[in-house]
C-alpha cells in the first residue's frame, strides 16, 4: 500500500510507525494523553508476532525495556510526564548500560499530577536530568504527525546506531490531533544491523564469548572510562545528529526559537510579525538533545535577538542562551498548565521585542 | 581410596565442612594462610575419607574436588 | 567489572581422576573460575553452584540468561558462564520478563534477595508471578540486608536485632515479616511455589531438585517458578558460619516452614500434604 494517506491520531501513528520501524516488544502503563498508543499497540502487536504487555507500573515497564533492549529486540514504551518520572530510574539504567529503546512522552503540563493539557514542561527532564548520573538521550521532537510517523524509524536507527536510549519528545496536543498522514513503508527486518552485544544467550551462533548487560563497575578507573567512551559518542552525535527546520530565517533579525506543537504556533506569529514589517524568522529544533547550536550559529550573524517560545516557564531558552553565549539578547515568551500561546501573542512578543532592543540600540548610540 | 581436593584459592575457612563430615577428618589447617588470608580447610586421614561428598555439597565456595574409588558403578551424586 | 578471577592453587593435573577412581564432585561448567565475592561462610554460595549444577545437568548454558539483583549478588554477573543482566534493585523480575518476552526461547532466570525481591520490588514480584511468566525466580532469604551492612528486611523477624532494628523488630512499628511463598500461592498464575533451605547436605539436595525442577518447568513452559531459599548470614548476623545455620534452624525455619506451596505438576493433595509435613 504505496503512499497511502490516512488520518490518525498522533498518539496511534507513533505505535504504528513503530511497528513498521521493526518494534517486536511495547511495554506500557495507562496515562493519559497516550493511552492510545498503548491501546493501539495491545490491538495490533499480537497480531505481528511481538509482545505487547501492560506493565503493573512505569517502573516495570521501563525495567521490562531494559530487558529486552538487553536480548537485542527493538523496544518501545510510551507514557506522559508523571510517568516519565517513575521511568527515570530505568532510563538510568538503560544509558548506563549503553542500550537503545525507544521512550515515547506525550507531555503533559505539571509539576506533580499537573493536568492533562498540552504542556512542554519536560524539556528539562528530556535534555538535563533523565535519571541520575552522567548521560544523555538522543531528543526527538516532532511538531506534525506527519513527522511523528516518520521520526519513530529515526529514533530506532539512532539508538542502534549509538547505542543510546532515545526519547520521542511529543505532547497532548500532537498526541490527541488527527491530520492526514503518509505512513513510512514497513521496515524489512533483515535490514536491522546484528547486535553482537545481545543476551542471545553463550550458544548462539557465531558467539565466542559471554554477553553481560551492566552499567556497574565498582573499580572508579574502569567507570571513569566508560563513561568518557559514551561521551566519545555524544560528541559525535553532537557534530553529526543535530536536526532543526528554518523558516524565513535568511534576512531574519528577530529569531523565534520554537519546538514541537509550539513552533506551529510561533510559525504564524512570525508571519503576523512579518505582515507589519518585523523581520522575524523561526528555528525550530528537531532534535533537542543535541541541541541544534550550528543552526543558532548560522542565524547569528543577521540576528538582532532571539525569543525563545514554548510552553513552560522558560526552559529551552537556557540552551538557546548557551548557544547565542552573550553575542545576543535572548528572551522568553511562553505559556503554562495547558494554556496554548497563540499567534497574537508571539507576534506582540516580537514587537515588544523589536521595541526593547531598538530602544537600547538607541541608548547606547 | 577417596580422596578430596580443597582448592585454596577459593577456600574461605569458614569451617562447615568440618562439621558435615561423618568421618571427622576434616580440619581447618592453622599452619596455613591460604593468598587471601584464611586457614583452609584439609582432609587429615584419606585412608578413612569414604568419597561422600558431603563437605562438597556444603562448602559456599565450591573449593572441594571429591574423587571416589571405582568399584564399577560410581553414582554422580553421592550420598 | 573487574571481580578478580581466581588462580587456582590446584592445576589442571592434580585435578585429574587416578586411573583407580572417578571425580563424583568438581565445580560445574556453568560456574566461571571467578571467586564469590560472598563472605566466608556465606550460603549464596552454595545456591549459585546448584543453579549452576541445574544448568549443566538440564544442558540449556548456551541458552540461560541471568539476571542479578542489587544485594549482595549484585556482581553474580561474574560468577555464572552465562549471558546476564545487572538489574535495578527490587526489578529483576521485569528485567527478566523483559528477556522472556523478547526471545521467549531463552532460559531466563532472576537471581533476587529479600530486600530486592520482598521490599523494593514486591511489585514486580507479585506481578511476575500473577502473570504467570516463565521465568524461574530464585530468591534468598536471610532475614537482612546484606550489602548494606546488615539493615532490618521485610524478612526480618519479630525481634530480630539489626542495624535499623537495634532494639528487636517491634512488629507494633515495623509490622511483621513477610511470608513470600504463602502469599503468592494464593495467586493462580504460579506453576511452582517452594521454600527450601540450605542449612544442612540434606536440605540442600532438596533445594537442587527444587531448583531444577523450576528450571524444567521453564523449559516445558508450565510457568512461573519462585524457590525461596532460607539461607544464612554469618556477617551481618554477628555469628560463625557454624553457628549461623544453628540460628538458621532454631529461628528461620520455625517462621518460615520449608515446603512446597503450589505444584502445577504435582496432584493436588501431593503439593498440599508436602506443604504441611515440612
């Protein structure tokens, strides 16, 4: 079924982009706004051969990944952010371990049981502090279902590829929305690199010595070591991973800085803003972790000032900021507890931003 | 004749093979420190040493080979 | 992880049977050269080399992947000549489950302690076990946290002096043990539900047949399996090895009765008569 265009709901087109992308085990704990992925997963994972089991919580779930990322299977679980709290733990273990899997957050707003709107509140969470100790996922963030559909095969050759857990970074908005999709043709299995790493057990063939999937190593040298091997890894994921889309960014002085559902918002502020004469732009980051900093480079130079839009309180402005290093004003606009900025209110943050850095430029001349 | 084989780079000293053996010919051998500092366990009289296999099957460490007369049929797990 | 591999004092020759006799006991292939990093006296030991022997006589090594707790097993990793997987504390069992499911060809066991698998992990536990998910989970009991330094456990028993407990578990604060086989035997999706013990020869042959018997329900894929093994803590008990099995049988065996709780393969009135002899 070349090219066949459906309309699904975001939160079902990741489970089935993932079954297409060769995902033989799901493990999942009901939250909402992605129970449908979980659900759609129970409806058609049995029927291709794979294991679809409902963890009796995210811990399990998450621990249940690690399992079978550890016996080699290409393995998703999915939840919203209180679950990713609990999933932490796991994904610890899962770097440390240096395994790949698939996690799906259909953010939500918080902190605590927050509420079941739209939020991006978990862009800290996604990029600085996903369990303990020193590591990183690879940070994926779609703002279409379109790109949903297409992102989920990319996340598993990432994370096989650098043997990292990778994070799909969505939220309540792009999970609940139905648009026309093109869904990717299915993967052919054989195409899937051998993992000679895996728990295939000492008898398998070909194998010459025994497999252990551990992130423990009680001797400081040996850690130390492993841990600068991984980050070996991250620089390269770092100089060749980074993702982002640009929009009217040539001639842009007034840089929107814009991901996921948000950045669809922001894309008709700057057009607002452009309609009454601000030269406005929009980078938006399609990986977040590694953090498109090339991109923020390259609009630098034209650049008069940067507004950072999401929804929370102010997160990703910080990497924004580290990537402008002082060369830039840098300011927010967001909007929090399931509240959804809209294109007004970007365009008046680029004019208030406009009037602000005009002003000081005057000043100081 | 039986014998046994204590492997003193696993034997810990701990002594419950001592106390299992029908015989009471094993000991805790105080003449010696085994690399890790313990005092390993040895068979005092083979000649009395029946292949029982009962200090094996106790010892933590599985630091003890038990070799058994053939007299025909030798049973795997011995009693 | 770099738990030293033992140089064995013995060579290969003097371990080799005289013309006049048979070897009737050596380490089994499953064991790696690696020295348990268990304590003098230590009865994990003796549970790492059944499962081993299990193995060997069940011949599924090429296929066995295990699975490692946090406890004072946490590096077991090393000692079995298998595939294993280091687990988060108390989650073995997902870890395990996670294996199973992923290639349910595999032999996948979970290797858990009191802390890990009654405390920190009761969840999975249970859930594993309701599931009825054909994994052998082999559990040991020795009423404290071991690596720790000799913490109160959800096995501990009323009384029982330890370093969270330092007056006697007072059952009125710190509730009462918990009694693991008879709570999942009340589930219908365990296959094999045992305690043993590896206090004595005796008991410890026992505890091999229990444990290959998990191991062959796995393999026949009857179902879940959980052999709770009572065993012993010289260290954090403050006793000699000797005097710790002692303990054992005047303190542990009493609260926790050896027998067999649920037997999917066994007839009914068997599994119930063996559970109320022992």
């Amino acid at each position: 079924m070349p090219n066949e265009k459906v309309l699904m709901k975001g939160n079902e087109v990741l489970a089935e982009a993932a079954l297409r992308s060769g995902c033989t085990c799901f493990f999942g704990y009901p939250i909402t706004p992605q129970t449908e992925l979980a659900a759609y997963m129970a409806k058609r994972m049995p029927k291709e051969g794979g294991a679809y089991l409902q963890a009796e919580s995210e811990v399990a779930a998450i621990n249940m990944v690690y399992g079978a990322a550890a016996a080699g299977a290409r393995v998703m679980t999915s939840s919203s952010s209180p679950g990713i709290s609990l999933k932490t733990e796991g994904i610890s273990y899962l770097v440390g371990a240096d395994l790949p899997a698939v996690i799906i957050n259909v953010m939500r707003g918080g902190p605590g049981l927050g509420g079941i709107q739209p939020s991006q509140a978990d862009y800290w969470q996604a990029t600085r502090a996903l369990g303990h100790g020193d590591g990183h996922l690879i940070v994926l963030a779609p703002a279409t279902v379109q790109e949903m559909a297409d992102m989920v095969a990319t996340a598993f050759a990432l994370g096989d590829t650098y043997r990292t857990p990778v994070m799909v970074l969505a939220d309540g908005m792009l999970g609940q929305m139905m648009e026309p999709v093109t869904l990717p043709e299915p993967l052919d299995l054989a195409s899937i690199e051998d993992k000679p790493w895996a728990l295939t057990g000492t008898g398998a063939p070909g194998r010459t010595t025994r497999n252990i999937a551990n992130s423990l190593d009680l001797v400081a040298g040996n850690l130390e070591r492993r841990n600068d091997e991984r980050f070996e890894r991250y620089e390269q994921i770092k100089a060749k991973e980074q993702r982002a889309e640009t929009y009217l960014i040539d001639d842009a002085e007034y840089v929107v800085v814009a991901f996921g559902a948000c950045a669809r918002i922001a894309r008709s502020g700057v057009e607002r803003a452009r309609a009454v004469g601000i030269k406005a732009g929009l980078i938006r980051p399609i990986t977040l972790w590694p953090f498109p900093t090339t991109t923020i480079e390259a609009a630098l130079p034209g650049a008069r000032a940067f507004l950072s839009v999401e929804m929370n309180k102010g997160q990703m402005v910080d990497d924004v900021r580290l990537a402008v290093n002082g060369r830039a004003p840098v300011e927010f606009y967001g909007r929090t507890g399931g509240v959804i900025p809209t294109p007004a209110e970007v365009a008046t943050a680029l004019a208030d931003l406009q009037q602000t850095v005009t002003a000081a430029g005057t000043k100081e001349a | 004749m039986s014998r046994i084989i204590v492997d003193d780079s696993y034997c810990k000293g701990c002594g419950l093979c001592v106390t299992v053996c029908p015989r009471d010919v094993m000991e805790l051998d105080q003449e010696t420190l085994t690399s890790k500092g313990y005092h390993p366990a040895r068979l005092t009289d083979q000649s009395r040493c029946t292949g029982c296999a009962l200090c094996a099957q106790i010892c933590p460490d599985v630091a003890i080979t038990v070799f058994k007369e053939s007299k025909g049929e030798v049973k795997a797990d011995a009693e | 992880m770099s738990t030293p591999t033992a140089t064995p004092t013995k060579t290969v020759a003097e371990l080799e049977a005289h013309a006049d006799e048979q070897v009737v006991f050596q380490r089994p292939e499953t064991l790696t050269s690696a020295n348990f990093s268990y304590c003098p006296g230590c009865t994990h030991g003796v549970v790492n080399r059944l499962m081993a022997e299990a193995i060997d006589e069940l011949d599924i090594k090429g296929r066995t992947i295990g699975v490692v707790p946090v406890g004072c097993s946490v590096t077991a990793y090393d000692f079995f000549d298998l595939d294993m997987a280091q687990a988060a504390h108390g989650r073995a069992s997902a870890v395990a489950t996670g294996i199973k499911r992923a290639n349910p060809d595999s032999i996948v066991f979970a290797y858990q302690g009191d802390g890990d698998l009654a405390s920190i992990g009761t969840a999975e536990t249970v859930h594993a076990a309701t599931r009825g998910e054909n994994i052998t989970v082999i559990f040991i009991n020795n009423a404290i946290y071991g690596m720790t330094g000799g913490q109160m456990a959800p096995t501990s028993l009323p009384g029982q002096v330890t370093q969270t407990s330092p007056y006697g578990r007072d059952t009125k604060t710190m509730g009462f043990p918990i009694r693991v086989c008879e709570m999942l035997a009340t589930l219908d999706g365990p296959a094999l539900v045992q305690r043993v013990s590896v206090d004595s020869p005796k008991n410890i042959r026992q505890a091999k047949a229990a444990i290959k018997k998990a191991f062959s329900y796995q393999m026949d894929g009857v179902g879940y399996s959980i052999i709770e093994v009572i065993s012993s803590c010289p260290t954090n008990w403050g006793l000699s090895p000797v005097a710790a099995l002692d303990w054992l049988r005047e303190n542990m065996l009493p609260y926790y009765p050896l027998g067999v709780f649920k037997d999917a393969g066994a007839a009914p009135a068997e599994a119930e008569t063996e559970a109320s002899h022992e």
